[in-house]
C-alpha cells in the first residue's frame, strides 16, 4: 500500500473488516490532519444524536496530542468501554496504533493522504482488521499575514476614515462621532475626501497619496462596490500600516465571491513584499473598541451602547465574526467589560488564527472569548495551535461556534460567507486544545464571565460546597454537578468545619432547624451574617475547592432590596449587609466562591452591587453550578497541559 498504510505500520493485524472500533485520520479542510476514533463502522451509523459528548468518538489535531494522550481520550468512549467491559481493552496495541497514525499525519507523506480508516476488531490484545485509504491533493496555502501589524490596528496613533459624510448621518460620520466621543482628539484623526477642508473639526485631505505621513489604521466606510478600487489604492500607495472593512457584501451574494476571492488574493500577494503590507480587518465588519487604544469605531452610537468600566483592571478581548454578538453580549453583561473587542467579518484577510496567535502572545490578557462561524482554509489549525500557547502560558480560552445545524450551516453561509464545517469534530478538537466550549450563547456568557472572575483563583480539584436557605438551591447545587464529560463531587465536611458550622448556626438559633451537612439548608431564617459565615466556613475547609451559596433575596432576614419600607435601613446599603461583609470574604479566600441571587429585578441592585465589587453572582443555582463544573474541568485540564 506505501507511504506508511500497511497494517503492519499501523500496529494492525490484517484480517479482514472489523466492527469492534473504528480508528482513522481525515484531512480536514480547517485543521488538516485529524485523528479520530470511536464506535466501529455499524453503530457509527446509528449513533447520531444519541450518545453525549466524547462517548461515540473523539477527535484531535495531529499537531496537538500523542498515542498516550489519545488513549486517554479515547477511553470516555462507549466503544472503549464496550471492550473494557468484555476485558478486551488492549491499551498498548490501542496507543502503538494512534501513534503511528499520528506520526503519519505528521509526516510529509500525510499532506497526500484524504483519509484513513482503519475498522478493527480485538483478538487476544491485538487489533485486527483492514486499512483502507483515499488521496487527496496538498492543500494550497496562503502568505502569512504580518499580524505583529495587528498592533497598529488596536492602538493607532493616527487614525484615517474613507467615507465621511459632510452633512448627513451615514455610518462614517456615526464612526466619526463615536471616535471621538470615546476620548480620541481631533489631532489623531484625518478624513479622506476631496473638496472639504474639514468636517468636525478634523482635518480632511483629498486622497491618500496626499497624507503627509503613514496612517496606522484607515476605516474604510465606503459602499461595497467602491471598496475593490479603493483597496487597490490602499495597497499601491503604501501609505498605510492597518485597515479596516466596514462594509457588507463582499462574498456573500452570489454576485460577489468571485471578486471578493480576487480581492483577497490581491491583498494576499501584497504580504510578500518588504514590510508585509497593510493588514485588513473585515469585511462586513463592526469595528474595534479599543480601551487601551483610545478609541471606539463601532457604527453603534454611544447612546445606544454605553461602555462603563465595570472592572478595575481590563484584561480580556473579545473577538467575534459578527459584530452583533459582541453587541448583544456587552448590552446584556457589562461585567464582561474586555479591553479589547474585535468584529472580524468576512476575515479577507486577518483570520480567527491570527487574532488568536496575536493575543496569546500578550501578557497583559489573562482571558479571550470568541464567537466563530467558520475557518478559512487551513486556519482552524492555527487557531488550535494559538489555543494552546494561549492555555500553556495560563490564559484561558472560550469559544462559541455558530452552525451547528444544517439550519444554522446555512444561516452562516448567508452571513459572514464562511463555511461552517462538522461541529461535533470542531468541539473535539478545540476542547482537545484547552479551549472551553460552549453550546449556546447563555453558556458562552457565563463561561467567559466565571473564567475572567476566577482567572487568579486556585482551582485545586472537583470537590464543591453548597450552602442555602432555601431548600430547592442546596438541591438544586448538588443536581447541577454533572455536566456529560465531568462531574464534580459534594466535598465531605472535615470535623472541624462540622463544628464550626454547628457554632454559627447555634449562634443565629437555628441549630435546632438545620442540620450540618454538604449541601446545606440553613434555613430561611439565616441572615446575611449567617450565610457569610458559613461560606467562610466551607472556603477553608481542605477537603473543599469550591463554594456555591444561594444568597435568599427573598427570605425577611436577608439584606437583599435597595431600600425597605417595612424594615427602613435594613437593605444594601446597611454595614452589616452582604453587599459589604462579601467582598472581603471573595479577596482574602483562594478558592472560587459563586453567590447565587435568585430573585426578580427588585433584587438588581443587590447582584449588581455585589458583582462590582468583584464578586461572581449567577441569577439561578443550575445555572451557576454548571458553569463551576464547565470551569473546573477546563482549568484542571490545562494544568495537565502546562504540565
């Protein structure tokens, strides 16, 4: 057979066709060289939508793993445990197998081979069955982008616009305003169009040969069809470090792909000359917010997206194909509050895998979120490559990927021009990497919200205390531990903490209701102090790495309203309330503590209050719960990562 598919290479015994496991590497077209395994070629078949997550088969780039590795994924399968249950398991034939097909991905001879499949069987410790193979042409490649450009773009000393309106309202006079009302002086600016001396207050020139001196980002909020002749200039004049897309329609009408994939190949070519040319952001692009850069080009004006600081540091980006999401997420979440937000659009030229390369690489980002639609060919391997140099140097990476139906495929084809791609493979392989992933948009919210509130605390293991007055939460914590590829565990108490526990509900007179145990009912009558303690309790207590403590809003004894008509003073604002006894418990204890106020918007104020001052509040216990089990299974796996 050659190029390395004999049985033999591959640790198979041939034999005919099995159904025992199915085992083989496919060159994708967004991660090449994937290895897969899992339920032999009959239940395959019939396995769709019925297993959970890594039971049916797993997957993982050649780049990123190797026999030993793979094994242990593969063991979460049904089809391992099938043969583990039959005490068939042959770990070492099993791992000899993987390695040799992951070295053969590797290899040179690999960027020929389509697909491999090996259907195998198990006799006596051996695998036994028949290799088959299809060829494939190389794939063809793209220049490198000159990404460390990707600096100019997020903080431009001189910043240019095409497309500016004199006297109307059009999206480059909203980008206008918006730049300078988020604090970016008019000397920083300059505007391209003939017969106008200025508009604004800033500065206007007839056509780019006429700039005094290089731009580090020009905004090009032209209509589409100016756009081709305009990025020809862009490139000829060489007066410009990084530009920005705004427009739509290029390559997602039926009329544009051919021309847009021109235009991106002539901005292709213009990186291999001296400096690498210009990079471009886009298009159909939102923009960029900037905090660090000083300065917001979203065409959504200010009034309609205010952007308060709700964190003391800013530490974390936001990168996303639409421009929307980003939208909706920070109008719904302003805790999220990331330094940096980036709508990527049609990705022309600058792609998920070069903002994720460049992002992993900077030290003063501790958490990055990102919205996919599809990968440019080849990219989805740089992206996973980027996941886990961000992962190993201790960053933490959320993803959520849209087209997971063939619905929904289609909805992105008409979008963003992009191709979605197999999403059972795509969560595969980027968890595989150290990403976390989420399946809908609530869950990539709380991913990113709980890892940027957690990034600095120690996760030591899976073992979680629950703590509320009321009885469905301390239920509800401990049914909400399970996720379908990780558990985590109600801690045991230690005697000490049993005690302790047992003093502070003696203490509060409620030690006659409740009894001590993990997770706990204290009671509704528990006031804040009695929650606070208790949680201070579980915090230290070592056989515990996490707390979860419904707050009861709506329980009398609780300081939760903003103000109290039956009780006057007794509500936020009192000393003696959470919203200031909590904080300081979250600073002085490692561990992850989640406060969970479950209650309707009269109770706002209290999660909002809390939240900033840096605590981390969910609005359910379900809710909150599983995001914990998400985030601990993610950081107990990258610490395996970073060795």
């Amino acid at each position: 057979m050659g190029n390395g598919l004999e049985p033999a290479a591959l640790g198979v015994v041939a034999g005919g066709s099995g159904d025992d496991l199915r085992v083989g590497l496919v060159n994708t077209r967004e991660f090449g060289m994937v290895i897969s395994a899992g339920l032999g070629a009959s239940d395959a078949a019939l396995a769709g939508g019925v297993f959970a997550k890594d039971r049916a088969v797993v997957h993982a780039s050649v780049e990123l793993t190797d026999g030993a590795a793979f094994l242990t994924r593969f063991k979460r399968t049904f089809a391992y445990q099938r043969l583990a249950a039959r005490g068939l398991a042959p770990d070492a034939a099993l791992e000899k197998c993987f390695a040799a097909l992951i070295d053969l991905g590797r290899s040179e001879a690999g960027r020929t081979i389509g697909e491999v499949t090996l259907d195998l069987a198990v006799k006596d410790a051996a695998l036994v069955g028949a290799v088959s193979s299809k060829p494939c042409a190389p794939a063809p490649t793209r220049l490198a982008r000159p990404i460390a450009k990707i600096d100019k773009l997020i903080h431009p000393e001189k910043i240019g616009i095409v497309g500016v309106s004199a006297s109307g309202m059009n999206f480059g006079r909203i980008i206008l305003k918006n730049l300078m009302g988020s604090g970016c002086p008019p000397e920083r600016l300059v505007i391209i169009r003939p017969e106008e001396s200025e508009i604004d207050g800033v500065k206007c020139v007839a056509s780019l040969a006429d700039l005094p001196a290089k731009l580090d980002l020009l905004i090009v909020a032209v209509p589409s069809g100016a756009v081709y002749p305009l990025v020809d200039e862009i490139i000829a004049t060489d007066k410009v470090h990084s530009v920005m897309l705004i427009p739509g329609g290029l390559g997602e009408t039926e009329a544009s792909v051919e021309p847009a994939a021109a235009l991106a190949a002539r901005i292709n070519a213009a990186h291999g000359r001296g400096d690498g040319g210009p990079v471009f952001l886009g298009a159909n692009c939102l923009g960029v917010v900037s905090h660090p850069g000083g300065y917001d080009s979203w065409f959504i004006p200010l009034e309609r997206l205010p952007k308060p600081a709700k964190k003391a540091k800013r530490n974390s980006v936001l990168l996303s194909q639409s421009g929307a999401f980003m939208i909706t997420r920070i109008s719904r979440n302003p805790w999220l509050d990331p330094a940096y937000m980036l709508a990527l659009g049609n990705q022309t030229d600058l792609t998920h895998g070069d903002m994720l390369t460049y992002f992993a690489a900077r030290d003063d980002i501790e958490t990055i979120g990102i919205y996919v639609e599809g990968f440019k060919d080849g990219d989805g391997l740089d992206f996973v490559r980027a996941v886990r140099k961000a992962v190993a140097s201790g960053k933490q990476v959320v993803v959520y990927k849209s087209g997971r139906t063939e619905a929904g495929a289609a909805g992105v084809m008409g979008h963003t021009a992009s191709v979605a791609g197999d999403p059972v493979l795509f969560e595969s392989v980027v968890r595989q990497a150290g990403a976390m992933v989420a399946e809908d948009v609530d869950t990539f919210d709380d991913l990113f919200y709980i890892a940027g509130a957690f990034h600095h605390k120690t996760v030591g293991g899976n073992r979680v205390g629950g703590i509320s007055g009321a009885g469905f939460e301390a239920v509800g914590i401990a049914d909400s531990t399970v996720t379908e590829t990780f558990r985590l565990e109600m801690g045991q108490l230690s005697p000490d903490t049993v005690a302790k526990v047992q003093e502070i509900l003696v203490a509060k007179k409620l030690d006659s209701l409740v009894t001590v145990r993990n997770s706990i009912d204290i009671n509704p009558g528990a006031d804040d102090e009695c929650h606070l303690a208790i949680t201070e309790a579980f915090a230290q207590d070592p056989n515990i790495d996490a707390v979860v403590v419904g707050m009861d809003p709506t329980a009398p004894s609780v300081m939760a309203l903003d103000a109290s008509k039956l009780r006057p003073g007794w509500d936020i604002h009192n000393p003696k309330s959470s919203l200031h006894l909590f904080p300081p418990i979250v600073e002085r204890n490692d561990k992850p503590i989640i406060a969970i106020v479950d209650g309707g918007p009269l109770y706002d104020a209290m999660a909002g209050g809390l939240m900033d001052k840096g605590v981390c509040v969910f609005r359910n216990c379900m809710r909150g719960t599983r995001a914990l089990a998400r985030y601990v299974e993610a950081r107990l796996y990258a610490a395996t990562l970073r060795g």
